[in-house]
C-alpha cells in the first residue's frame, strides 16, 4: 500500500515520464527539419565562365547555354549554304530523303532547306535508289521465303546478275543518281546539318545534343553500301576503272561526313573507308591491275581531304556532355532517373545529390578537367587516373559527401563522368585500327605497282624496294600507329610463296605481326602462318591482311583453317601437315 511520503514521488516520475514520451515525437521532427533545412542550404550559384562551364554562349532566353547553337557555330563550314557543299547539292537533286516518322517529316525537311540555302518549293529531279540488301529482302518476302544464309554477303566481293538475278533492275536504273551522287561528293565539303525536334524549337530549349537526331547518318551508309555493290559488279563485268572511281568515291565520302560533330560520325566516316579499303580492285584474273591503275588509286588516296584531328572530335563531345550536365542542373533531374543509371552502375540511391542544392561549379570543372586531360599526347596517364578516381571512390566518402553541396557536387561528378564521357580508349583504337589498314593498303599497292615495273615480286627487301612508290616519309606507313615501330623496322610482313602455291588474286600479301622486325625480317612464309607462330597485331580481336586483289581488310586471329587455307591458296588440307 502506499504512503503519503512516497506518492508525490512517484506522480513527480510519471509526470515526466510522460513528458518524455510526449517530446520525443516532437524532438524528432524538429530534428528531421533541421536537418532537412541543414541538407537544403543553398548552394553557390553557378557561374557561366571559362573556368567552369567552358562555353560561355550563346545564351537562351532562361539565360542557359544553348549547346546546340554554340555546335553549330563550332562545326559549320562557310560552305554549308553554297554550292560548294555536296550535300546541298544532293538535296537539290534528291530532295529530303531521311528516314524518320512522317508527322515530323516536314519540320525537318522546311530546317533542313533552310539551313542549306534551298527553296523548299523547288521539287527533286532524281529519286534515291533502293539499298541493294533491301532489295533482295524485299524479293524473299514476296516469296514469303526467308533470306538464304550468305545471300546479302556475296555482294562484298565480286558478284554477277546470275548469283542474285533480282537485282537486274536495280542495276541497270543504278547509274544516273549514283554518278549524281559521287559528282557530289566531289565538292569541298559534303556536310550535313543539324536539325533539331519541333517541340524543342517552339519551347526554345533546344535539343538535347546526346539525343541529337541524325538520321542523315544513316543516309550516308546506304549511299556507301550502293557505291560498294556497284564497285563489286562492276569488278566482275571487268570495268576496272569504273570499279576505282566508286572506291576512291567511298573513301572521299568517309572523309568529308566525318566532320560533322559527333563521335559517331566520325566512326561511321571509319566505317565507309573501311568498305573502300576491302573492294577487290584487283580480284577478276581476266582483268589484272594495270600501272595505269595502280597508279590512279595511289594518286587518288593522296588527294583525299586529311582525316580530322582526334581532339576536334573530343572537344564535339565535351560540347554533349557539359549539355547533359545542363540538363541535370536546369531541370532537377536526379540520376536515377537517367535512363544509362543501370548501364554505368550507379547506386539509385546517390541520385539524391541532384535533388539537393549541388555546387554545380564542381560538376562542371570536374568534366572539363577530364576532357583537358583527354586531349593530352599519348599516353594520357592524367585522364586515366581521373577516370579511376571518378569510378573508385568511396562508398563512405559519398554518403558523408550528401551533407554539403560540395561534397554533392562531387558525387555527381564522379557519376556524370562514368555516364558522360566516351569510351575514348574504345574510339582511339577503331582510329588506330583504321589507320592501319589505310598503311597497308599503300604497301600492297606498292607491291602490286612494283611487281608489274620489274615483273616479279619484292624479295626479303621488300620494304626498302618499294619506298619510291610512297612518296615523301615512306617510314610512316611501315607500322600500325597502335604499334609503332622504329626507323628501319616494321610491324608487317610480306608472304611468300612457293612455287606450288597459288598467287591468285584472293590470296595473302601483307599480313600484320605482333612486334616490329627489321626489314630484312619482315618476310612470312606459308606454313608459319598456318602454324601461327608469328602473326598477330595489338588490335582487339583483329588482325589486318591485305590480298593480292588490293583488298585490305580484318580477320580474327583464330580463322577456321579452311578459310585460312583458302586465302594462302591451299583449297584442300596438307595431309603431311595436318598428321602434325
């Protein structure tokens, strides 16, 4: 029973006991808004500067970078709206040809013809053939069939109208607009421009340059794709010097598209290079290169427009990314929300840091830093480090970083630089691997040229024998740039044959080592290839050949052997060699 001395005492407990419970709510929610007000202290202004956003102008009506002007302005040539731009004249000629959904068709069209200085009101003269693949798709579906396996590949080397007669017709309406087309090609400049998206122009925030439509891009692959199925039949009907002129078109027109502000068209100008340097020229026996010809190409490769530098085509992408960055910072979009969050890796939960004050400045210095860094000569060892930096930190710096704007500018750099900067290793290597076909492809010609002028083929010193047909510094085509080797070495071999093997035209000439030998060693025989002792390149998964034809292509560096077989002339197994 209770006392009068000790119920005070215990009212005294239980009142604050009560009370307790009754502040704790009250604790945490002043608690959880202070915080809340701690976390949302604002953060510096971002500030439109050389220092940090890098491009300064011009600005949009919010007061923003407009990014995809500022491109334009950087890309532009001064020819773009004259005659002296072949794709102006390809317009003329053809008309708006892309192809994109039709309730955006003439949006496009009305941008495209006004940035190009052409009356939209004037109709086309020419219609754009079919790529040939379409075609042939278009025959087996009729027949509800499917297309054969290998079907659409014959057109890569010579092909006749007996191999795929459903291409008749194409082939004889193919030469008017193709020849439109290369007479095109052959002024100054070929260069598309930019179009933006209605809703983007009337909105006056102006197309995100990530998103960037450019369907002309894939124009330009089928126009490539018909010069390369004319240049094939044309090899086999024997019209040589017709099938050279669409290959020195191809190589004209890689060069001239790639220019036009993205890293993907400058691949793609790779790409159409690619498909000139593996025409056979040279693959019809009853046709055999003349020096006439062989001198022709060689003539042709040195007036080609020089390939743009790979800093111009970085600082296109430095002008994407930083647009991405705007694009974050302007409309408050968290990371997760982006859709290469799950691609890149990135914890959803970081994309708090864009939901809170974020010092901007950083996010911006961070990406210009890496992109500087980027542009350095080779090896760049400061842009790798920053990469490293940017993917490595640390989980517990990060979550501790979410306090502060600063510390949140810096996870949202870290996450934009994994999202936003190209696989720049990945693009210098399809630069080097390009490069190193356009090398070989000069000494095979060489080769080719040198043995109709001495009616035999180099020996052991062939690389110094051929040299007067490379012009100035021939030293500089004896390497893949990926490899480089020192004066008086080089990293491909001529192969020999026997008397017993074949010399035809779809046989090995060059092949590429994987280190540099002297010149008096850069000789191959036939069964050292087919032992594969001392071939091999530093390209991914590739090695470089070129063919007696002319061809210069790739090959994996495991090719089944019968394939192998075929390309060294042996149509059928050494027996003696295949017991071993």
């Amino acid at each position: 029973m209770n006392t009068p001395e000790n119920t005070p005492q215990k009212r005294r407990t239980c009142c604050l006991v009560l009370a307790l419970c009754a502040a704790i709510p009250l604790l945490t929610i002043v608690l959880s808004v202070g915080g809340f007000l701690f976390l949302r202290m604002s953060a510096p202004a971002l500030i439109i500067s050389e220092e940090t956003t890098r491009i300064t102008g011009p600005l949009t009506a919010e007061g923003h970078i407009d990014f995809f002007k500022a491109l334009e302005e950087k890309i532009y040539p001064p020819e773009l709206a004259t005659d002296d731009n072949g794709f102006r004249s390809f317009v003329r000629t053809f008309g708006d040809v892309t192809d994109i959904a039709e309730q955006h068709r003439e949006f496009y069209r009305l941008q495209k013809y006004e940035k190009l200085g052409l009356d939209p009101d004037i109709l086309p003269t020419l219609t754009l053939p079919l790529v040939p693949r379409i075609v042939i798709e278009n025959f087996y579906a009729a027949k509800r069939e499917e297309v054969p396996a290998g079907k659409v590949e014959i057109l890569q080397d010579p092909w006749t109208l007996e191999q795929l007669p459903m291409l008749e017709k194409w082939i004889n309406e193919i030469d008017v607009p193709l020849d439109a087309i290369a007479e095109a090609i052959q002024k100054p400049v070929f260069f598309v421009p930019l179009v933006q998206s209605q809703g983007s122009v009337e909105s006056g925030r102006p197309e995100l340059l990530m998103a960037l439509l450019i369907p002309d891009i894939q124009l330009t692959r089928d126009i490539a794709r018909m010069f390369q199925v004319r240049a094939t039949f044309r090899i086999a009907q024997g019209n040589i010097d017709g099938a050279i002129d669409d290959k020195l078109t191809l190589h004209r027109l890689g060069r001239l598209i790639s220019p036009s502000g993205t890293m993907i068209s400058y691949l793609v100008g790779i790409s159409i290079e690619g498909m000139a340097w593996g025409i056979p020229v040279g693959a019809n026996p009853d046709h055999p290169l003349a020096e006439e010809q062989l001198r022709h190409i060689l003539a042709g490769l040195d007036a080609l427009p020089p390939r743009i530098p790979l800093n111009d085509v970085l600082e296109w992408e430095r002008y994407v990314a930083l647009d991405a960055v705007q694009l974050v910072a302007r409309d408050n979009i968290s990371l997760s929300d982006l859709s290469l969050l799950s691609e890149a890796g990135i914890p959803a939960w970081y994309g708090l840091a864009t939901y809170l004050p974020c010092n901007w400045n950083i996010v911006y210095r961070r990406m210009n830093e890496v992109f500087d860094a980027m542009q350095e000569p080779s090896p760049r060892r400061k842009y790798h480090l920053l990469m490293e930096s940017a993917s490595s930190a640390p989980t517990l710096r990060k979550l501790f970083g979410l306090l502060t704007p600063n510390g949140r500018g810096e996870i949202v750099a870290d996450n934009l630089i994994e999202m936003l900067v190209p696989a720049f290793d990945a693009f210098e290597a399809a630069i080097h691997r390009a490069e190193c076909l356009g090398h070989m492809q000069r000494l095979a010609l060489a080769i080719l040229l040198y043995q109709l002028e001495h009616g035999t083929m180099p020996g052991a010193d062939w690389a110094t024998q051929i040299a007067p047909h490379l012009g100035d510094n021939p030293e500089r085509y004896f390497s893949c740039p990926k490899n480089p080797a020192a004066e008086g070495k080089t990293t491909y071999a001529l192969v020999l044959y026997g008397d017993e093997f074949s010399t035809d035209a779809d046989t090995l000439l060059l092949i590429e080592l994987a280190e540099a030998v002297p010149f008096a060693e850069a000789v191959i025989t036939v069964d050292e290839i087919l032992e594969h002792q001392r071939w091999g390149s530093l390209h991914s998964g590739r090695v470089i050949v070129a063919h007696r034809s002319g061809a210069v292509r790739s090959m994996p560096p495991t090719i089944e052997k019968e394939e192998l077989l075929r390309m060294l002339g042996r149509e059928k197994f050494d027996p003696q060699m295949d017991a071993d």
